[in-house]
C-alpha cells in the first residue's frame, strides 16, 4: 500500500467506526416536517393506515397565468412512515377536465367526469380537483356535488380514463 492508500484506509477507518455527534432519527425529521404542514393547506384525506393516519392535502394553488383553465399545486402526503411532496396540475375546463398526478416513477393523466359517480378509485382525483378548481368547495364529499358540476357546465357524462406515462425526470 502507498502512502496515499494508506491515509486513505486510516481516514475511513476512522470516520466509519466513531460514533456521530448528532445522529439524525428519521422519526424526529418526520415529526418536525409534520409540524411544518403549510399555512395554506386543506387537508382533503385523513383516514387511518398502517401505524397511524394517511393525510393528503392541497396547497400553493395557483392559476397558470397563459390559460385560466390550468391550475398548479402542491400535494402533502404523510403516512406514518413517509412525507411526499408532489407537484402536480388539473385542468378545470369543461371539454377536459384532467388531472396530472406525479410520482418519482410515473406521469398519471386521468381524465375527470366532475359530478359524475364517485368511487374509491377515482376519490382522491375528484377532491382534488374540486379543491383546484372550485375552492370554496375543497374537502366536500365530490359524490354530492352533482347539482354544482351541471350549473358549472360539466354534463357529468365524461367517459373517466387513465394514462400511464414514465416519469422522465424527478
């Protein structure tokens, strides 16, 4: 071993077996980053999971200055084990009223029918579209908001569809 390789071995050596000053407990970041949920955030889900409760919310929403259709957004998705913050659009209009989901792997476009039936599949894409598009409205149970969705113009006949695309960069 040269010289180098040696203070090399030493340095690692010594950085690998000592104990760290502040050792960071991924509990303790989650708790902190729980407590800093945005000011301007609705929180559209709140069910039990696994350990503890799933919290989605919305927040940042703001109008996307070239087409007053679009929306962008910010979704707060804390689990017991995990905080995910996703950045994600919808389009409010009533020809195509879609929202894009994004994960760290996949693009989701899903193709909305506002005021149409509500399951457990498409819940979560409705309240947050509703909560977009219509915020006075964010958090209500999408499956009575029919009567609102035919006065905005929506038929509520839509035909609902997914596409699936590779999410190309985080």
């Amino acid at each position: 071993m040269n010289r180098l390789q040696c203070c090399f071995a030493v340095m690692a050596c010594a950085f690998f077996t000592s104990a760290p000053s502040t050792a960071i407990d991924r509990k303790d970041v989650l708790e902190q980053m729980r407590k800093s949920r945005p000011q301007d955030m609705t929180v559209l889900i709140d069910k039990p999971d696994a350990g503890g409760q799933l919290i989605i919310g919305i927040y940042g929403i703001r109008k996307v200055p070239n087409d007053p259709n679009l929306r962008r957004f910010q979704i707060w998705e804390e689990s017991p084990a995990d905080l995910n913050i996703y950045f994600e659009s919808v389009n409010c209009s009533t020809d195509g009223p879609v929202r894009v989901k994004r994960t760290a792997t996949s693009v989701y476009v899903r193709t909305l029918n506002p005021g149409g039936p509500i399951n457990e599949g498409n819940l979560e894409d409705h309240l947050v579209w509703w909560a977009a598009c219509v915020p006075e409205l964010a958090g209500r149970d999408p499956a009575t908001l029919r009567e609102k969705a035919l006065s905005l113009g929506f038929s509520t006949l839509i035909p609902e569809r997914q596409e699936l695309l590779p999410a190309l960069a985080p």
